[in-house]
C-alpha cells in the first residue's frame, strides 16, 4: 500500500513551505530539528521523533514535513547489535521484544515482534506492519538511510506510535517491503531501561520518566 495522491501532494506542499523558509529557519533553528504544518514551523527540537510528536499533540495532523535545519543532508545508520524473549532459532539466540504498532490518532493497531537492535538510528517497519497500522498516510520526511559503509537511498518516513509496556512513543519511520524484521530505533529503545541478559533468558523495557 503507499500514501494516496491527495496525501503526497499535501506532503509536497508542507515540503515547499520548509524550502521557501529555509534562510529564515537556519537564522533561527540552525541544528534543530523542524516540523511543518499548515506551511508554518509547529515545533522545534533537538530530537526528530520527539518533534514530530510535538507536532502531532499541537495540531492533530499526522502528515507533516520534518528536517534537520542546516543538516538536510543527514544519513541514518542501522547498525545491527543485538536483537525482547530469546528467540532459539537464531543461532546465537536473539531478544524479541513484543509490541504494538498504531496510526498516530490510535484508531488501528497491530501486534510486531521487535528485534532489538541498539546500533539503529531509526525505527524500520515492515510493509504489512505498516498495512496494518495504517500509517501510510501520515507522511514525515525524506532521509538518506543506509547500512555500515554504505552510501544507502533517499527514503520516505512516515509516523507512527510503537506500544510498548503500556508506553507509545511516536516514530518517524521507514517501513520497508524489502525487510523481514521490525526493529525499533535508539528514539524508541531510549525511553526505556533495557535489560538484556541471555543466559537469564530476560529481556525487559522499563520506562524511564524525565529527571
């Protein structure tokens, strides 16, 4: 399934908008992240993720434009760890961690199993957990992602919440027809304290609230 024309437009639009303000955002949000809404700057950060969620909370819009000012050419690594249960038929056994996978409004969900990986600097969902979740529609931005040493492919983001121990936080993802596996990115690994422990067979996420 991909975005509709209705909705790519719209995201070409909040797009625009970023690039025709783009002298005024680097005299004012240079480093920071951005998110576009209606053509205006809706919220600002250091954090993409945390941004887009911003956004969301004050418009209620899940399409919108996200970009590092000044730093539009980041790449995304996804560096493989570690993979919460072990799963035996790996060989070394992996931690899977359970979760759910919603639209950003929360009106359609899905079960995934994560591997957990805490060298990926972004959220990968597969297509059909995307399908499922319903976030095709909620458009983010388009970023360079890419494998170790690799120069990797311009992809297109998209918004969505990852449930897990009672806890959503919003990704600003890339879901993939071409990937066998969910892993959840460092914006959602850490939220929480994880503990990984194979020869105790545990694998635990607990939130951490701010300090």
């Amino acid at each position: 399934m991909a975005a509709s024309e209705e909705t790519k437009q719209r995201f070409a639009e909040e797009e625009q908008a970023y690039w025709r303000q783009r002298d005024e955002l680097l005299a004012r949000y240079l480093g920071k992240w951005v998110a576009i809404v209606g053509g205006q700057v809706v919220a600002a950060g250091d954090q993409m993720n945390r941004v887009a969620a911003e956004a969301f909370r004050k418009t209620g819009s899940g399409l919108m434009y996200v970009n590092r000012v000044g730093g539009e050419d980041v790449v995304f690594r996804v560096r493989r760890a570690a993979t919460g249960r072990f799963d035996r038929a790996y060989s070394p056994s992996m931690p899977m961690m359970p979760a759910t996978v919603s639209d950003v409004r929360e009106t359609v969900g899905t079960e995934a199993t994560f591997v957990v990986d805490t060298g990926a600097d972004v959220t990968l969902l597969r297509g059909e957990v995307a399908d499922d979740a319903n976030a095709w529609n909620d458009l983010a931005g388009r970023f360079r992602v890419a494998g170790i040493g690799g120069t990797g492919e311009v992809r297109q983001f998209y918004n969505a919440l990852v449930h897990i121990a009672g806890r959503g936080v919003l990704v600003t993802s890339d879901c993939r027809d071409d990937i066998d596996e969910d892993i959840p990115g460092r914006a959602v690994i850490n939220e929480f304290r994880l503990t990984v422990s194979a020869k105790e067979d545990r694998v635990e996420f607990a939130w951490v609230d701010e300090t």
